[in-house]
C-alpha cells in the first residue's frame, strides 16, 4: 500500500472513519486543555460545533459507503467539507481577532458601551469570569488554537472534498 493510499484509500468508508477519528482526536485534544486548565473563549466553543457534528456526519457517511450508496456518501462528503470550510473560515476570524485585525464579539472582548453603575460592573464581575476572544492563552509553535484550527479544518475541507470527487 502507498502513502497516498493510505492517505487517502480507496474505501469511502475508511475515509469517512478517518474523518471521524480525526474529529474525535481534535475535540479530545481541546478537552485536555480545558482540563489542564486552559478555558475556552465564546468563539472557541463555537468552532467546536464543527467537529461535534462532523464525528457522527463521518460515521453515518462510513455507514452509507459500507451499504455500496457511493453517491450519498459523496453528497455526505461534500456536507463535511462545507462544514470544516465554514469553522476554518470562523477560525481565521478568531485569529483576527486575537491579532486585533477587527474587533470581536462585544461578549468576549469587553466592548462596553452606554453608562455603567460601578456597583453593578462590581457585582458582574463577582458572579462571572469572561474568557476574552482576543487575548491568546496558550500558543504552540507560534499559532494559537485558532490558528491551528484554521489549519485542521482547511485540510479536513480538503481531504473531504478529496473523498468526496474520487
């Protein structure tokens, strides 16, 4: 078997299963984090959608390709692709916003606006600890999460979109 082979196999279903294997790696890795202390931001949790919907999206597409329904499954591929296209897409808006490129959502990175009661600001703060979109807590190899998100999801857009023409 070559490496393109085992890229990319012959099988939908094995591609299907890689897809959601990766998924399920990607969510098990950002859980860790959170466990290890690092918390996730409002748009953080949101691109984590993708892979919650594409792990059994991938396993009803195996489940499709294993019952010979090849043309489902490619329209199943293709909803994978669009899926992992639109989180990169979200991604590189979070990269963005952690660079101070444009501004945020004013959920997570403290756009205030209008008078504010100093003992209400005081009682909010008591009561919650926003993680804030545009501050980077944890940075591997230079890139942030989000910039590794929008790399995981690019090539999971592609390699979908790959299994889905051949």
């Amino acid at each position: 078997m070559t490496l393109a082979e085992m890229v990319l196999p012959p099988s939908q279903r094995l591609r299907a299963l890689i897809i959601a294997a990766v998924s399920l790696a990607i969510l098990a890795a950002v859980w860790i984090f959170q466990g290890l202390g690092y918390q996730p931001c409002e748009l953080c949790l949101t691109q984590r959608y993708a892979f919650y919907a594409a792990a059994p999206l991938a396993l009803l597409t195996a489940f499709v390709a294993s019952r010979s329904a090849y043309g489902a499954a490619r329209a199943l591929f293709a909803l994978l692709a669009a899926a992992f296209l639109a989180n990169a897409a979200l991604a590189a808006y979070h990269v963005g916003v952690e660079y101070h490129w444009w501004a945020g959502p004013t959920a997570c990175t403290g756009g205030l606006t209008g008078s504010i009661d100093v003992n209400d600001l005081v009682k909010a703060l008591d009561s919650a600890k926003v993680v804030r979109c545009d501050e980077v807590q944890l940075r591997i190899a230079g890139l942030s999460l989000a910039g590794w998100n929008v790399l995981a999801s690019a090539a999971l857009a592609v390699y979908s979109a790959l299994a889905a023409r051949v």
